[in-house]
C-alpha cells in the first residue's frame, strides 16, 4: 500500500511542480513588463496596468482560477478549454497572470530603491536606456529583491494546490483519492513531506544567490 | 575657437528661476571654477551642459557648432542627446560608481558598449587611466572596498576613458571627509594640460585660487563676477562677491 501510495503521490507532485515551473518562467518576465507599465510615464497605460494589478490582487486567486476556467463556457457558450489539456493551460494563465502582478510591485519597489544616480552616472556615460537598465540597474535589483521574491515563490509552491478546485491532478488530490477510494487520511498528511521538502530546497537555493551576491553592497 | 561656448542658458523648475542668463566660453587647456553659495544654480548648470537637464532658453557650441538651442522647437532624440552628452563628462557629487563591477571593469564599461576599439585596446586605456589616478594595486576591488577619496578617483578615471571634450567636476569633494580631499584634489590639478579643459564646482577656495584659469561666482542665478583668480579672488568688483568670499575664507 505504501508503495502505491507514494507513487501516486509522486505522480501527483509532478504536476506540482510543473504548474510552479511554467508559472515562474511566465510570471518572472511578466512581472518585470508589467512593472515597467506601472512605472510609464503614459498616463493612460499606468492607471491600466495600476486597475489591472488592483483587481488581480484584490480577488482571491481561487476566484480567478474558477472564472478563467468556467467563464468563457458560461458567458459565451464557448469552452475555450475544452481539449486534453485545457484544465492545465487555464491553471496555468490564472497563476501566471497572478504572480505576476504581486512579481511586478516588488520589482517596481526594488527598481525604484536605486539611486537616481546610478541611472544619471549611465547616462553621462553616453549608455542607452536599456544599456542603462540590463548592465547597471538589473543586477542591484536582483540583488534587493531575493528576500521578497523567495517568500513569494515560496507560496506559489503551496498555492499550486488551488488548481485542484478545476480538477487539476496534482499533489493534494491525489493524496485526498485516498479517503475515498481506501479511507486512508494520512496520504493526505503525507503530502506536507513533499512540499517541506522543496521549500527546504528553494530556501537552500535563495540562500546561495544572497550569499553569491553578497560581493558588492548596493 | 572657444571649446565651450555657452550663450544665455536658462533654466526654470516650476516658478523658481534657478538659470536667468549665463553666458561664457572657455578655451582649450583652461581650466573654470565655478563657486558660489547653495542653491545658486551651480550644479543646475553643469547638469544642463551635461544634458541630464533641459535648458529653457539659450545655445550651447562646442568647437564652434552648436548643439543645442533652447530657442528651436525641435526636440532632441535620445540619441542627438546621447551624442551631446560625449562631449562631455561628468564626476559627481557622490562617485555613483557601479558596485557589482571591480574597479576595472568599473572604467572599461562605457568604452566596451560605445565600441571605442578593442577589448585590448579598452583595457590598455582603462589600466593606464587608473595607473593615472594611482589605484593601480586596487585594479580588482569592488567600490565597496574603497575609501571615498579612491572612489572619486575612480570616478574621474571612469569620466576620463570616453575621451570628453570637456570634463566636469559636480562638487567632487563635498562628499569626503577633510583628510581625503587632498588626493582628490591633487589628482584633477595633475588632469591640468593644455589639452584637457575642466569646469569644477567646487567649495575648496585654494583649489580654485590655484589651479583654475578663470573663476566664475554664481549668485541667484545669474554671473555675479567672472574673471581670473587675481581678479575674483585680489580684487572683487562685486558687493555680493565680496561678500561670499569674506565668508568662505573666514578661518575660526
């Protein structure tokens, strides 16, 4: 039984991890266009993104999960989701679409914590902007935002349990399966070890990057 | 043919006044401090010549052609702006050297993007220019390693790698401790040659007594006096002069 039950655990957790890869990799480059948005001097487009970030942060990412899912079908009689794996893909826009947001207000505080010389000493210097930006500021923001960004991404790994509310197979459905096909509660239990396990990876792993930055002091 | 003429520079922040007029031109070789007191527009003029902001009124010439003129509607594109700016150089105030990049990496950055020559060629100026500056031990270390007077040194070597027409010094050593205005200030007195034309704003009143070629004293704006040393600092026409000096040259 035991041997079953971590396999299906496993299988379960895959998905886990699936869901928490794609979203960083769509939210990390995401978060940093929005925050550019925010930060426009574009009136409009700043109270857009500003409205945008306000609603998606405002609502709970449950919520957002069951309208991006169920909202197309219901509203205009059109399942967009309606393939093999649509369910993921919908889990997949709901938590890229929303950690991004959060991703964009810590990257807005970290770009606007750096001195305005930085930007001007670029400047003088004949740099572009994005010169200026990819070669000067990036790195002192990386630098500023690992603290936050860790804990951020340390709830995207537990948030990846929302997606169960669509019926998408990851770790904590596959342990509760248990209840009702072998009224067995602890697989559910049982799922806490995995996700301690990689949040003890991740903090290991932030705990590096401080450590590899911690050469210079900005 | 002036290096550097500028003609009528104005320059408002909302309803304050900072800039109302100055005009003057500076010849190869020579050497300018500006002084005056705070908030005299000093620092408001270096930073429009170095086009981190934007005149309202005025022209400013470089080897006889200008390139800039508040009076023409044409707004000028960030890359007109970006080639305006290497004419110039600039040392701040607070160093703003990069602190993920050592010392050497801090000098090659802006000649390795602008493509001035080789990746030998870049480090073989960069090694030279801090030899010049006398950090060559220190080629390797991160800012954060250096004293403050190293720091500008490094700074004023960084502005000295992309070769500018002329170079300008923002109150380079307000932000350093008594002790270590010395070397800073030895080193820009060494930059002295016929071929390197500076404008320092500065506070040090013997700096600008003895190095510069001409002194020029901002009051509220406007050119109260300008001159050589003898003229500003012997015998100051100005009631306003007068009294700046008076104050600057009190000794306790």
């Amino acid at each position: 039984m035991f041997s079953e039950v971590i396999k299906a655990l496993s299988d379960g957790f895959l998905v886990t991890l699936q869901i928490f890869g794609i979203t960083l990799l769509g939210a990390l480059p995401l978060g940093l266009i929005i925050a550019f948005g925010s930060m426009s001097r574009f009136l409009p487009l700043k109270a857009l993104v500003k409205t945008i970030v306000w609603i998606i942060r405002g609502t709970p990412l449950m919520l957002q999960l069951i309208a991006i899912y169920y909202g197309p079908g219901l509203l205009f009689h059109n399942n967009i989701w309606n393939y093999s794996n649509g369910r993921m893909t919908a889990v997949l826009v709901a938590f890229i679409v929303n950690y991004a947001c959060y991703f964009s207000e810590i990257y807005r505080g970290g770009i606007e914590s750096i001195s305005k010389g930085q930007f001007e000493a670029g400047q003088v210097l004949g740099m572009t902007k994005s010169q200026i930006f990819f070669k000067i500021i990036l790195l002192q923001v990386i630098k500023r935002i690992v603290p936050p960004m860790s804990n951020e991404i340390i709830t995207l790994v537990k948030d990846t349990s929302l997606s169960r509310v669509i019926a998408v197979y990851e770790i904590i459905w596959a342990g509760q399966s248990f209840i009702k096909g072998a009224a067995l509660i602890w697989p559910l239990f049982f799922t806490a070890v995995y996700y301690l396990a990689f949040c003890g990876i991740l903090t290991v792993l932030f705990g590096l990057i401080e450590k590899k930055l911690s050469y210079f002091s900005a | 043919m002036s290096v550097l003429e500028i003609n009528n520079i104005k320059k408002s922040f909302g309803r304050t006044e900072v800039l109302k007029g100055i005009s003057f031109s500076l010849e190869k070789g020579e050497v300018l401090s500006i002084i005056g007191s705070s908030g005299s527009g000093k620092t408001t003029l270096l930073r429009c010549l170095n086009f981190l902001e934007t005149a309202d009124e005025g022209t400013i010439s470089v080897n006889g052609s200008t390139i800039f003129d508040g009076s023409s509607a044409k707004k000028l594109s960030d890359s007109e702006i970006r080639s305006n700016r290497l004419h110039f150089g600039l040392v701040f105030q607070s160093f703003n050297l990069f602190p993920q990049y050592n010392i050497l990496k801090n000098v090659m950055l802006a000649p390795t993007l602008l493509k001035r020559g080789s990746p030998e060629e870049v480090e073989a100026q960069a090694r030279a220019l801090i030899e010049r500056v006398g950090l060559s031990d220190k080629i390797s270390s991160y800012p954060c390693e250096l004293s403050g007077g190293q720091q500008q040194r490094v700074a004023i070597a960084r502005a000295l790698a992309l070769k500018p027409d002329i170079l300008c010094f923002d109150e380079p050593t307000s932000a350093l401790d008594p002790a270590l205005t010395g070397e800073v200030l030895r080193v820009i007195k060494g930059l002295k040659s016929k071929d390197s034309t500076m404008i320092v704003v500065t506070h040090e009143m013997e700096f600008a007594k003895s190095v510069s070629d001409k002194v020029l004293f901002m009051a509220d704006g406007i050119i109260e006096e300008y001159g050589t040393p003898d003229d500003v600092f012997g015998a100051p026409k100005s009631e306003k002069t007068k009294a700046f000096l008076n104050n600057s040259l009190e000794r306790f």
